[in-house]
C-alpha cells in the first residue's frame, strides 16, 4: 500500500507541476500578447481558468496528506492524543461519505460534457474541463483511505 501511494504521490505531483508550468506560460503569453503584439489570442483566459481547475483538481489529495487544508482544532486541543484519532477517524468517514455523493454526481456532471465544447477552443470538448470533478473525488477518497488506515495502525498499536 505504500509504495502504491508513492507512486500515486509522484503522478499527482507531476501533473500538478505540469498544469501549474502551464498556466504560467499561457498567462505570460497573455501579457507578453497584449503588451508587444497587436491582438492578444482569445483562448488564453479560458485556458488559465481550466489550468487553475486542474492545479486545485490534484493538490487536493495532497492537500489531505499534508493536512494543509483549513480546519478548526479547538475541540481537538482539549482532547487527548488517542481521542484525537478517534474523532479524525469519525471526521474522515463522514468526509468519506461526503465524497462519495459528491464522486457520483460529479460522473453524471461528466456525461453532460460530452456533448459540449468550449466557446473559445471548439477542438476541446467540456468533458475535458468536467473530469476534474471526478478525478479530484476519487483522489480525495483515496488520501482519506489512506489517511484512515495510518490512524487505524496507530489505534491498534496504542499511539
């Protein structure tokens, strides 16, 4: 299971650097267009905006690993170590459940794309752009596995 995560860190890891490599060329080429060339290509900002959607799409299970996500800790700084887990345990599992919904939705979201295309890029269909719901659910889902596993080793063995 470990090293399935490793290898599933480094492609997150990559195409997140990838989208994010991306968005900076197209965005310096949007300025680099409107400051030195006489009109400035129009599917640019749209191609940012879905950059930006997939860079958000996979650092989000990182996100979770890394527990760099906003969360309010109040209750869980009156709690002792192992009550700690447990109520992470039970946060996670109804985050679980949350993502699951959210998973099933966002696949019939998809199919809507199908048959849509981007107004400022006619070549790409919105099923393109519409897969990162999906993706970025399953992702979660997998992190908050793992992430209820490693509490569930350490429960077991009284940490």
């Amino acid at each position: 299971m470990e090293k399935f995560r490793k290898i599933l860190d480094k492609i997150v890891g990559t195409i997140s650097i990838a989208s994010y490599s991306m968005m900076l060329f197209v965005v310096f080429l949007q300025i680099f267009s409107r400051v030195a060339l006489p009109s400035t290509p129009s599917w640019t900002e749209e191609a940012s905006r879905y950059l930006m959607i997939f860079i958000v799409t996979f650092c989000s299970g990182l996100a979770i690993q890394s527990k760099a996500f906003v969360n309010v800790d109040t209750i869980f700084n009156f709690l002792h170590q192992r009550n700690k887990k447990r109520l992470q345990f039970i946060i996670n599992c109804l985050l679980m459940v949350f993502y699951i919904f959210f998973l099933y939705a966002a696949i019939k979201f998809f199919k809507l794309g199908l048959r849509e295309t981007s107004v400022t890029m006619p070549v790409l269909t919105m099923s393109l752009v519409y897969i990162s719901m999906p993706l970025m659910s399953a992702e979660i889902l997998l992190y908050l596995l793992f992430e209820q596993l490693e509490i569930i080793r350490n429960l077991r063995e009284g940490a």
